[in-house]
C-alpha cells in the first residue's frame, strides 16, 4: 500500500517500496496559476533533501521545487515538459516530476501526512 | 489584408453600435503587420541596376529572396507613426512599475548628447582627439563615487544585469587571487529576481535568505548560514517591498566577518540618491542604472547603462578598459598588464554606452547635489503619499512609511472574483499602464507602486482616485468590468498562457507555410 506524504513547500511523494514519486500540490499548481514550462533534473542526480530539483514556470512566477527526501533521481516524467498544461490538471496524479530512490526512509516518514498538509494549507488562507 | 490582423481586429474590437467598412475606429486605424504591407515591386529607393557580375559564391549564394517587404516611403512613415501612437511611455503620462524607476527624461539631456562633438565620435579615434569625452567619462566618475561613498568605478556594463554580472566576476576575481574557492553565494528573498541568476551565470550555488515579518532580510538567518563557503551575499536597498534594510550595516559587518563581500543591487539607489554613501553602509560592490536613477530613456528607448561602483579592495579588478589620468592627459588602459594585470577582462568591445554617460552627467550637473537629494525626497514623498491615500481601500503589504514604492498585496480582493491581474488590466481602460504585478513573490498577488519624483501632486491625485474607484468597483460586485478588462484598449485581453505555451516566434507568408523556408 502506497502512502502520501508532503512539504511546507507544496511538494508531494507517494512512496513504493524504496522509491518516491514527487510532484506538485494541487494548491500549488492553483497558487502558480497556468503552467507554461517545467524543467527536470538529470535521472542518476543524487539530490540532497530541500535541494532545488526542478523549476516551473507559470505566467505568474518561477517557482523551484526541492527534493522531498533525499536520494537519487531514477525517473523523470517527460509527458509534463512537453504540455505543461498537464500539471494543472492532474498535478497529484499523471503529472508527476519526478522519482527519487530515497536514501534514508527516515525522511519520509518525518513529512506532514494528508490531514496535516490539509490543515497547514487552511492555516495559510 | 491577411486573415491574421482580421483576428485580431475582431478581437479588438469593443461593443459600439458604429460598425465601420474598414475596421478603423474613427482616427484609431487598424494597423497591419509591415510584411503584410508588402506589394511586388514596390521600394522606397530607386538604385541603378547592378553592372553584371560573376558571383564568386559557390554553394554559399542565396537560392530564394530574403523575403524584406516592398514599401514606398510615406507608408513606412504612416506605418510606424500609428504604431507609435498606440505605444505608452513616461511622455506620455504616469508610468508606476515597481523597482523600474520610469522617470522623465530631461531634454536637456537630449540636448547635449546631440552636440556633434559627442554624437560624432568614433570609439576607434586615436585618444589624443577624444580627451574631451574621456574628461566627461572621468567627470563623471567623480559624480558616481562621490555619490556612492565607494572607490571604484567600472563603466563598461550594458546594462543593471550585466552590472551584477561585473560585479560578482570582480568579487570571484578577489576571492580566486587570495587562494579562496568559495562556492555559495546568498540571495536575500526581498533582492532583484537577477540576483539569483547572475549568481548562477558566474558559476555560484545560490541559497535564498529569507524575509522577517517586517520585510527585511532576517538577520539572524544570515548569520546562522554564514560560514567559510559563502563568496557573497546579495540584496537590493531599499528591497523590493520598498523598505529600506534598516539592519544593513550590521549584516555587511557579519559578511565581512565571514570573509565574504556585500553585493547590493542599485537599482532602487533613486529613493537614496545624495542622502546615502552605499559605502558608508558596508556595500563592496553595487551597480547603478543610469537609466533608472539618473534619467536616461529605458523601456524601449535606451540602451541602458550599469556602471559598477566597487570597494578598494575589488577595485583592481575591475574589467577593461578602465580610464587613468596621467598629468593633464586621461587614457583608457585596454591591456591586462601594468596597472590593469589583476583586471578580470572584458565585458563589452568598447568603453560603455557613451550616449547614456553625457545623459547621466547632464542630469547630475543641471540638479547639483541639493537636487539630487531632492530628487530622492521627492521619490519618497510621492511613493508615501500614494501609501497614505489608498492604503485603506487596497491591502497594504507592511505598515508605512515606505520609500520609493509602495507595495500592496491582494487581500482586498478577496472574495470579489477580482485578481491581480484583472485588477492592473483595469487600470489600462482608466488610462494608466498598470503597476508591476505578481512581485516581489514574498507577498500574495503583489501591486507595487513607484510613482516617481516626476509626478505632480495633479498627477498623484488623479491616479489615487482610479485606484480607489477601481477598489470600490471590485468590492462592490462588479467583477466583470475587471474580468474581461482592457475594455478600452486598441486589443483586449492577450492569452499569455498560449503565447507562452505555444510562441510564434515570428511572421510567416500566409500561402507560404513553414517547410517553404
């Protein structure tokens, strides 16, 4: 079974065994408005966790996007940089940016969980 | 005319019960694109034919025409005259974006760049007949280092980007002559959005300082991440909230203690001009844009200008060329050798943007000192007096005073279906450009707010009342005047999501599609 897990600065990961897929909240892609670019990082990066892994771009702002956990980048998903557009619409499912095999489970389990993302976004409106 | 200005005509056009046969509306004439103009045969020259020649091109010579468009004079005149009259600029009436500084520029200024003896000028004169414009160069040297409480000065840079980009070389070129390999440069989260990529462009990993809760850089956060890897920090004063970085000197000595240098960006230098030495504040290095603070055109009109203000202990490192005074004589020293042996290069083939320097001077020396310090007053004032006339219809972001920008966030649309965006479109149908919008990122649907010293008290007073109108409009329901705004622009609405996701980059002949090319 599969578990969610989140950031202060509205990234997302599910875990799979020993793998996270990462991406963007929904309240993310909402705040940023039309995403019009998405960069990816190189598959083999060993990205510590909090450091800049990808870069979108709506009409609005540049935003970075850090590694949820640290690791190495195994997948990355090309589908979103060729139509962006992806990530507005389906930015905690099909649009997802990108794998990390993590290093240390222990960071994962440290992230706030769905209830507690939930409750950290209403504190912001 | 092309089924492509048809478009978008259509989409110009505002609901009016006059439905014209030719598109105009009145004497706003529908203007199509230059290559849309073309005809077969038509020019606005009458050249003899070329003698005969035998091309010695080989396979280089050109198979297909270059595809220029064929005008006659007096339509290329009417072409770009009506575009021009459908442009905004400071002429024109108030210009208010943030952190751009849209002042008036003098026509004196103009006045003097255009005396032949510097609009003449070639910078590949021997020096011995260019004494005069490298007096004003040093002239002008003076003024900047006076001004700045700072040593140095490069005036090679282009422009403010390029300035940063100067400035950090020189500070790597330090760094790098004493052994010392730092990595990390910190970007404070209220600076200029180019800090970071220039920092980037010259090959440092960037790491943000984030704001306190009044707007400034967090001190203590800066301190807790200063340590032996750390080549510089960077930040704007006042920062791009408008506040001025009140804990400055006391950050600048915690940089220095960690052996690195203080960049500050000095394109917000108008609301300090005259009552401020950035060096007396601890800055090392800092551009200034002349095109901002001391009025030479931008927006369209320049180029700019970015001389590089630097710290003795930077200022060997200055790129080339850089002017000597020997005696009486001045020269410019083109070499890395003698004096200039440490300098990190070249930036730019010549000395900088010559124009822009008697612009700038022109400025300094018609305002004096007093004037500038009234400039920078003047600047404050306008931007508080905006704060103080609205701030309790729009949101804003920290309580006043401010300095030379005002910066307001979107809480007061709120629940109105009204956002930033509709809100600065809005403003256009009232007849002003909007403000700069959506930055800085620190705070939610950013308005910021830089009037200028150039704005009548008149001026200020008729764009306070559209601002408080259009806040009173958007609280009171009416969405769709925002929502659907411009209403009263030669074009609507643009689709910046489509331009963006799908640019066309450039024209292409209608029955000439793109594998033709």
């Amino acid at each position: 079974m599969s578990e969610t897990r989140f950031t202060k600065d509205h990234e997302w990961i599910r875990l799979d065994g020993t793998v996270g897929t990462c991406g963007i909240t929904d309240y993310a892609q909402q705040q940023l408005g039309d995403v019009v670019f998405v960069e990816l990082p190189e598959i083999g990066r060993k990205v510590a966790k909090g450091e800049q892994t990808a870069v979108v771009e709506s009409v609005k702002a540049a935003a970075e996007i850090y590694a949820p956990v640290g690791g190495e980048v195994v997948a990355t998903n090309a589908a979103i940089v060729d139509e962006p557009a992806k990530v507005n619409a389906a930015a905690m499912g099909d649009a997802w940016f990108f794998r990390l095999r993590l290093a240390d489970p222990r960071e994962f389990a440290a992230l706030m969980s769905d209830a507690e993302y939930q409750r950290f976004v209403e504190g912001l409106q | 005319m092309s089924h492509s200005s048809d478009l978008a005509r259509a989409a110009s056009a505002p609901a009016s019960p006059v439905v014209t046969a030719t598109g105009h509306r009145g004497l706003d004439r529908e203007e199509a694109l230059i290559f849309e103009l073309d005809a077969e045969g038509r020019s606005g020259v009458d050249l003899p034919e070329p003698p005969p020649v035998t091309p010695r091109l080989g396979g280089l010579a050109r198979r297909r025409p270059i595809g220029l468009p064929g005008l006659a004079e007096p339509q290329v005149v009417r072409h770009y005259v009506r575009l021009s009259r459908r442009n905004y600029a400071i002429d024109l009436g108030l210009y208010p974006l943030g952190s751009c500084t849209m002042k008036h520029n003098p026509r004196l200024n103009e006045k003097l760049a255009r005396l032949p003896g510097f609009a003449d000028l070639h910078p590949l004169q021997p020096e011995e007949t260019t004494q005069g414009a490298l007096r004003l160069m040093h002239e002008l040297t003076h003024w900047l280092t006076t001004l700045c409480g700072m040593p140095g000065v490069a005036l090679t840079p282009a422009a403010g980007a390029q300035g940063e980009l100067c400035g950090l070389l020189c500070i790597r070129a330090a760094l790098r002559a004493g052994g010392d390999q730092r990595q990390v440069v910190l970007v404070a989260d209220s600076a200029h959005g180019t800090n970071p990529a220039t920092a980037a462009m010259a090959g440092y990993r960037v790491e943000a300082v984030p704001a306190n809760a009044r707007g400034r850089v967090d001190l203590q956060a800066l301190k807790a991440r200063l340590g032996p890897d750390v080549a510089a920090m960077m930040l704007t004063n006042p920062n791009t909230c408008g506040l001025f970085e009140d804990e400055i000197a006391e950050a600048a000595a915690a940089v220095h203690a960690a052996g690195a240098f203080v960049y500050c960006d000095g394109a917000n230098f108008n609301a300090l001009v005259g009552r401020v030495r950035p060096g007396d504040l601890g800055i090392d290095c800092m551009h200034l844009n002349l095109h901002k603070t001391f009025s030479t055109p931008h927006g369209g009109g320049g180029p700019g200008s970015g001389p590089v203000m630097l710290a003795a202990a930077l200022a060997p490192y200055a790129p080339l060329p850089f002017l000597l005074r020997e005696g009486e004589r001045l020269r410019l020293v083109e070499r890395r050798e003698g004096e200039a042996a440490a300098s990190f290069g070249r930036m730019k083939a010549f000395h900088g943007q010559m124009g822009m320097f008697i612009r700038a001077l022109a400025y300094m020396l018609s305002h004096g000192g007093d004037g500038l310090k009234q400039v920078a007053e003047d600047a404050v004032l306008t931007a508080n007096y905006v704060l103080a006339r609205v701030g309790d219809v729009l949101s804003p972001s920290f309580p006043g005073p401010c300095m030379h920008e005002c910066l307001f966030d979107d809480r007061f649309l709120k629940g109105t279906g009204v956002t930033t965006l509709d809100f600065a479109k809005a403003l256009i149908d009232e007849g002003f450009h909007p403000m700069t919008m959506y930055f800085p990122l620190v705070v939610h649907g950013a308005l910021l707010i830089e009037p200028t010293e150039t704005e009548s008290l008149d001026s200020l007073e008729e764009f306070i009342a559209a601002l408080r109108h259009l806040a009173a409009e958007a609280t009171a329901g009416r969405a769709e005047r925002f929502t659907g705004a411009p209403h009263l622009a030669p074009r609507r609405r643009l689709d910046e999501t489509a331009a963006a996701r799908k640019p066309v980059l450039r024209w292409r002949p209608p029955d000439r599609p793109r594998a033709a090319e």
